[in-house]
C-alpha cells in the first residue's frame, strides 16, 4: 500500500486562491515543508521499521503539493498502526 500526504504550498496553491487570502498568506514555502519531512523521517524509520519512506517530485504528486509517502507491504501494520502512520505522516 501506498500513503500519501501531501502538504499545500506558497508555490503550489498560487494560482488556486487569492493571494490576499490570510489562509494562503500563512502557507510555508516549498523548502520549508521538504525540511519538515526530511527532519522527520529519521522519527518516522524508527517509528516504523520495515517501511519505506520517500519524498516524491512535486511533478508525481497531485496539485504539485510537497509530499511524503510510506510504502507499507500488505500485512506489515493493522488498521491501529495504519491510522497511527497516518496520524504521524499529518503532524509533520
């Protein structure tokens, strides 16, 4: 199985809103939310060994949103630990 969380952008949401907007004048940038993820998955490996974790090109990812994905082999994590993961992958 594949997660995906992807996280809007300053780049990724201008064409979508206003940029007057306060909801998107709060937005980090791209390089702000890569330095999240990348802090992040040493936590992440640890949290959930037998995973693997990746940050795909905005390009793959829908709305060109920064993002992190877990590969999670079938039966490697019951729906707890699923909603764990996810529940992990969003606080980042």
């Amino acid at each position: 199985m594949l997660f995906d969380i992807s996280f809007p952008t300053a780049e990724s949401e201008k064409d979508r809103v206003n940029l007057q907007d306060p909801w998107y004048r709060k937005l980090p940038t791209r390089d702000e939310v890569s330095r999240r993820i990348l802090l992040a998955l040493p936590r992440l490996r640890s949290s959930y060994p037998g995973l693997q974790f990746a940050v795909p090109d905005v390009e793959h990812v829908d709305l060109h949103r920064t993002a992190v994905w877990a590969f999670v082999p079938n039966g490697s994590l019951d729906d707890a630990q699923r909603d764990e993961l996810l529940t992990a992958m969003r606080s980042i």
